[in-house]
C-alpha cells in the first residue's frame, strides 16, 4: 500500500484528497515537526532530501514526490480525474496545475521560511513573496470560467488543489472577497460525499 508522510493540512493534504477521491488506498504517516531539525526530519530527508511532504512511498519501495508528479500518477489509473483527451479543456487542466506548483507553491517556500533564504531581509522577502502570492492568485481567478468546478460539472484534480490551497494563505476571507469563483470551487469540493472524511481530517472543511 502506498504510504504518505505528511502532516495534517498541509502539502500531504493534496495528496491524500487525490488519493481518496481516485479509491487508491494509503496509509498516513504523520511527520510533523519535519520542517525543523530533530527526528522526524532526518527520518523524511532520507525519503526526500528536499525534507518536504507530500513524500510518498510506493508499493514497490521507491519515493514519489512533487504533488503534480502525484497528480500525473493518479491519472494513469483514473484519466477520468482530468478532462478528456482532445478538448481544450484538458491543455488548461496540465497549464494550471503546473502553474501552480510552479508559480503558487514556491511562494510558501519562500515566505515560510523566509530566514533561510535571506537572513538580512526576512520580513520584506515574506512580504514579497506575499504580496506577489495574491497577485497570482488574482490571475487565476480570470482564468476560471465554470461552475461548479473549475472545468464545469466533472470534478478533476485540480480543484482539489483549489480546495486544499484555499486553507492556505492568504486564507478564506481574502480568497472569499478577491477571487469568488476560487473561493466557490473549493467550497463546491468540500461538499463532495467522498472527501469528507479526508477534508475533516486534515482541517480543511470549514
Ligand atoms: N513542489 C512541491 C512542494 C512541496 C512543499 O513545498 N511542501 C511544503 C509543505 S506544504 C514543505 O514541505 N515545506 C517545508 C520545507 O520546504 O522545508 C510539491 O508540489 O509537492
């Protein structure tokens, strides 16, 4: 069975909603404290040298990481999970998802941890990165044009995504005010009978 290390709401949370939603069963490990030296983190960083979850480990014993990597596998089992090979929408749905982890996740990279990266300038680095986070997200938003999911009536992977990062920063009343149709995707999502368990599980249900 695959194996999930991750902590509660955060990264592994996207991976545990793919699974779930796709009926591939897993087990989760709970890392927290990863993000800091100590136990935990030594143990991940010999899965992942990145030290970062989702870090997955496989049925066979490799390592899978990168949540769009995740994402990618789960459709190999379930290309329901996406749009339909030949329309436009499907070019949308690779061009978001790799714009996100592409573009939104390394924002958190940066603004978490902001010391590591810029020791003499933390608080502007976070403030940047920020700032700039919004303005990604702003863009997103013109991009969304279905309802109830960000490619009309079939749920597929990146609303999970919308869901799960909706709980992030800049967090639900920012999301609600600046991006509605962001904010009404991830709410469409957290109504979804099957996730509930998962959604509850890590914090993400509101
Ligand atoms: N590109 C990775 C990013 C994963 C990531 O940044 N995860 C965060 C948690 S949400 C993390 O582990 N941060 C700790 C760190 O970077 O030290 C992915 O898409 O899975």
């Amino acid at each position: 069975m695959i194996t999930v290390y991750g902590v509660p709401g955060w990264g592994s949370t996207l991976s545990e909603a793919m699974l779930t939603l796709a009926e591939i069963p897993y087990r989760f490990v709970n890392v927290d404290g990863f993000d800091q030296p100590g136990t935990q983190q030594e143990m991940l960083k010999k899965l992942n040298p990145l030290g970062q979850v989702p870090t997955l480990q496989l049925d066979d014993g490799s390592i899978m990481t990168e949540s769009a990597a995740v994402a990618l596998m789960i459709l190999d089992q379930r290309p329901d999970l996406a749009p339909p090979v030949g329309t436009p929408e499907r070019q949308q749905f690779w061009r978001l998802l790799v714009w996100l982890v592409a573009n939104v996740y390394p924002t958190f990279t940066y603004a978490d941890y902001p010391e590591r990266w810029a020791s003499n300038a933390a608080e502007q680095l976070q403030e940047n990165c920020k700032a700039y986070r919004k303005s990604l997200y702003l863009w997103l938003e013109s991009q969304l044009k279905a309802a109830p999911y960000a490619f009309g009536e079939s749920l597929t992977l990146l609303d999970i995504y919308i869901c799960v990062m909706r709980s992030w920063g800049p967090r639900h009343a920012w999301f609600k005010e600046h991006t509605p149709k962001f904010s009404a995707i991830a709410d469409a999502v957290c109504r979804v009978p099957a996730l509930q368990e998962v959604l509850r599980n890590n914090d993400i249900l509101t």
